[in-house]
C-alpha cells in the first residue's frame, strides 16, 4: 500500500509506504507480530527500527513544530511580511504553519519527520534572552503537504501604529488538531500590542474548525506570555 | 511444697522491695543530678529536633533560588551551630565549665589553623564562591585550560568532569585566583571562524556557500542572523570572518561541526582554501642568482 500524507493507525499486514514531502516511512511486516520501520529522506536511509507492537497500536500523527534537538519554551514565529497595524486595528488571519509528523508505538513517540528545517533563535539578548524554536510563517503560502491552518489574531492596543515582524508564544499552548476529512489545524494564537516594545501572547485557542478533536485527546491550557523586547 | 513455694515467693517479695529500696536511696542520693541529666537530655534532643526542622526550612526556602551546592552548605553550617548551642547549654546544666572548654577549644582552633591553614584557606574559598554564585553545578565552565561541566561544589574543592569524560578536583583556592569563564550564563555565544580562499577564488560564491552551510545547521541560530565578512586580504588568502550566534552550552562542538561543514562545502564548490608558500632564492658563488624553488604565492 502507498499512499502520502497520512494520519491514523497503521496495520501494516502488506507493506506500506507514506509519503511526507522529501520523506518516506516504510512499515514492513515480518510476521504477525513484529514490523521493521525505515525512514527515507531523498531514498536515503536515515532511520530504522525493528518494532514489537504488542498490545499497543502503531499510529502516525500531526505533531506542532516543536521538536528538535534542544528542549525550549517558545515558538518564535517570524512573519512574513510584516503585519503594519493602525491604532486599535485588529485582524485575524489564517495562515499556514509547518507540522512535524510523529510516529508513535502506543503513547511513546518513536520518529519525527520534521517538515521544514529545524531552526533556533533568542529572543532578546544573546546574553539573558530566551532560546525559542525558530519558523518562518508566510502568510500568504498556499497549501503545503505538511502543514497546518492556524489562526492568528492580532489587535493594537498600543496607541501608536506599529509593525508586527515575529511572534514568540510559549509552546505549551500549542496542539495539533485533526478534522474528519484528515486536515491538520493548531491551536490559535492571539497577540495584544500593549505598547511600543510589549505584548501579550496567548496560545491555547480553538482552531477555526472546532469540530477538529485535539492530538493527544485533550484541549491545549491557555497560556500567557509577555514580549517584552520588541516584536 | 506449699512452704518451699510459700517461702519462695516471700524471697522474691523481699528481693524486689530491696531493689525498689536501693533504687529510691539513688534516686534520692542523686536527685540533683539525675534532674540535670534529664534536663540536658532534653535540651539535647530538643537542639537536634529544632536544627533539624531548620535544616528542612533552609532548604526549601534556598532551593528556588540558590544552587544545590549553597543549600547544602548553609544547611549544614546551621545543623552545626544549633547542635553546638545545644550541647553547650546542656554540658553548663550538667556543671561543666564552659570557660574552660572555650579557651581550650580556642586554642585547639589556633592549632587547627596553623596546621590546617591550606585548608582554611580552601574552606573559605569555596564558602565565598557558594554565596557569589557565578558558578553553580551542571554549568559549564572553562578553568584555565580545562574545560567542563561542574559535577559538584564542595568546602575544599570542585569537580569539573571534562568533556573528555576526565575528573579533574581544582581546590577552590585555585578557582578564586583563576580566570573562570562560566559558558553556560548567557543564552547563546558568538563563534569565530576565519576562512582564507585564493585570490582565484569568487569571494561571493564563497560566502553564499558559507551561508548555505550556516543556514543549514539547526544549531546555528537564525536571530541574532549569522554574518559573513570580508575581513583581510592575506599574504596567500583573501580572509573571510564567519560570526554564529550558538546555543551556549554546545558551543564547543556546533564549532568543530561548523568548520568541518564550511571546508567540505568549499571543497564541492571548487573554492580552494590556500597555505602559505615562500618563493626562496638562493645565491650561488659565481654570483647568480637562481631559484631553489618557485612558486606562485598561493596553491
């Protein structure tokens, strides 16, 4: 079996073969009970494991794009371009984030196919900053493989027009959600500009479809940040 | 056997009124006494019991703030004092002249201090770096030349486990005399890499290459933006200055990759990276001049 881009249980009783953008998982049985994972990048093997399922299920599911090689707090999502806001202008958009793809035996996440490169950045100064995950947002991007609608809603209260160029909201906030028709959602971030250098930054939100159901189970907390060296 | 069994218990009766005798004429002998050691009993365990409440007190109080090294001492340093008050209270119930035990315990400390006075000196050494905190266990540091991750803060020493996988002991004297930089303090550090192509070389191709690999490690962190600068032209190379902003804590190895990257790249990219040569000439005695060898200024 081959398919692309696919979010659910796998019963790898024939061999299957998903495909997520240069990405390739394949699930091979070797009997009833046990399958050898690989994945590809660019038909280049990169990662293998002999899997025995047992009572657990083997499953694929969209992940936020928080994951990486160092443990951090927040997402700093650089936009682009630039939002300019007029005096108590709101706005909301919706836009189009990077996913990663978690390949999970029961609960215990086994692989992620990490949909754009994974980048770093401090927030604030080198010196006492904070370390955020990294994404470029464009949002004007048509729909990628690997990607999710998420929902920003921005509102100047500051006083002044101001110009929006990165967001950093903290990670915990941040859930994938999956609908029926298998589209990817994330929670939704709102960002209220407080004044020249500050603002505040809640995660946490309904995606635009509320009938997504959230990944694992359970609805985000809301959560708060404040920026408070600049946007 | 009613009279032997009669008699019997008549002895026993006799015996134990004679131990209840013996024990109220000590009792009452050694009533002073007997109270005062009850007395310093109690002051006693009331001193361990009140130095161990404090301890638990410090430590959850100190704990948020302070690193695990500090508590531990500070905890400690109290257990100690309470003990001790309550030790003295209790030999000074019991008539012990403390005056006496204080000169001798004076003069016990001028001779532990001279005999000991190496680790004294250590002693307060690791107390004052404990309570300045620049350094705290699991950072990372670089001491003169060794560096490593802090294992653990003690009164006389630390322990420094270098990245080699080595223990290395510094007396605490040695880190209050030493340059220490703790690379674990800020966010992220600024790495250097001084890149010399041929003057053949296209200096744009070159730093578009650098950049690609810049851009391409996860590590290497996107804001503040990594720069690549023209900084000298060189006797064999044109020098290119490679600046990255690092996670702090892996600066050391993001570095060794970064530089390993930017040469494989230049080298898929043809860019030559030169070495120095000299063209040296040697005067013969017929008073020509030839070239031992010759070359051009770079490879």
């Amino acid at each position: 079996m081959e398919t692309s881009n696919y979010f659910g249980e796998v019963v790898p009783s024939e061999t299957w073969v998903i495909k997520y953008g240069e990405h390739r998982l394949v699930f091979e049985p070797l009997s009833a009970h046990r399958v050898v994972y690989k994945k590809f990048h660019r038909n280049a093997l990169v990662r293998e494991f002999l899997i025995a399922a047992g009572h657990d299920k083997i499953s694929i599911l969209p992940l936020p794009p928080i994951h990486g090689p160092l443990a951090t707090d927040f997402l700093m999502l650089r936009l682009e371009p630039p939002i300019a806001l007029g005096v108590e202008a709101k706005i909301s958009i919706e836009t189009r984030m990077p996913i990663a793809v978690g390949v999970f035996v029961g609960r215990k996440l086994l692989d992620i196919v990490q949909s754009s490169p994974v980048k770093y950045a401090v927030y604030g100064s080198p010196l006492e900053g904070l370390l955020c995950r990294y994404l470029s947002l464009k949002l004007e991007e048509q729909e990628s493989e690997l990607s999710g609608v998420v929902e920003l809603r921005l509102v100047n209260n500051s006083g002044k027009p101001v110009k929006v160029n990165k967001i950093v909201a903290p990670i915990r906030g941040i859930h994938t959600y999956i609908d029926i028709e298998g589209r990817v959602y994330l929670s939704g971030i709102a960002m209220n500009i407080m004044d020249r250098r500050s603002a505040e930054v809640v995660t946490g939100l309904e995606p635009p479809n509320p009938s997504a159901r959230p990944i694992p189970g359970k609805k985000p907390r809301i959560t708060t940040f404040i920026m408070k060296y600049g946007y | 056997m009613s009279y032997y069994a009669a008699a019997l218990m008549n002895n026993l009766e006799n015996a134990i009124i004679d131990i209840f005798e013996d024990l109220r004429n000590f009792v009452v002998t050694y009533e002073e006494l007997l109270l005062k050691i009850l007395y310093a009993s109690v002051i006693l365990l009331a001193s361990y019991l009140l130095a161990k409440y404090l301890v638990k007190l410090t430590t959850r109080v100190m704990e948020k703030t302070s690193p695990p090294g500090k508590v531990k001492t500070v905890a400690r340093g109290i257990k100690f004092a309470v003990v001790f008050v309550g030790a003295a209270i209790a030999l000074t119930l019991l008539g012990i002249d403390m005056s006496g035990l204080l000169v001798a315990t004076g003069f016990a400390g001028l001779v532990v201090g001279l005999a000991a006075q190496q680790s004294l000196g250590e002693l307060f050494a690791g107390l004052f770096f404990m309570s300045e905190g620049s350094v705290r266990v699991g950072d990372v540091v670089k001491i003169d030349e060794d560096l490593g991750i802090v294992e653990d803060m003690g009164f006389l020493s630390a322990r420094i486990r270098l990245l080699s996988g080595e223990i290395v002991r510094i007396p605490n004297s040695k880190l209050m005399s030493s340059k220490i930089y703790n690379l674990s303090k800020p966010t992220a550090l600024r790495i250097e890499v001084v890149v010399g192509i041929s003057y053949g070389s296209n200096i744009s191709k070159a730093v578009n290459t650098i950049r690609r690999v810049l851009e391409s490690h996860p590590l290497v962190l996107a804001e503040p933006e990594p720069k690549i600068l023209v900084d000298s032209l060189g006797e064999s190379s044109v020098n290119l200055k490679v600046w990255a902003w690092v996670p702090a804590k892996m600066i050391y190895e993001i570095k060794r990759d970064i530089v390993k990257q930017i040469k494989e790249a230049l080298d898929r990219e043809g860019i030559e990276i030169p070495f120095p040569q000299r063209v040296v000439w040697l005067r013969t005695l017929g008073g020509r001049e030839a070239p031992e060898h010759s070359a051009s200024r770079s490879a």
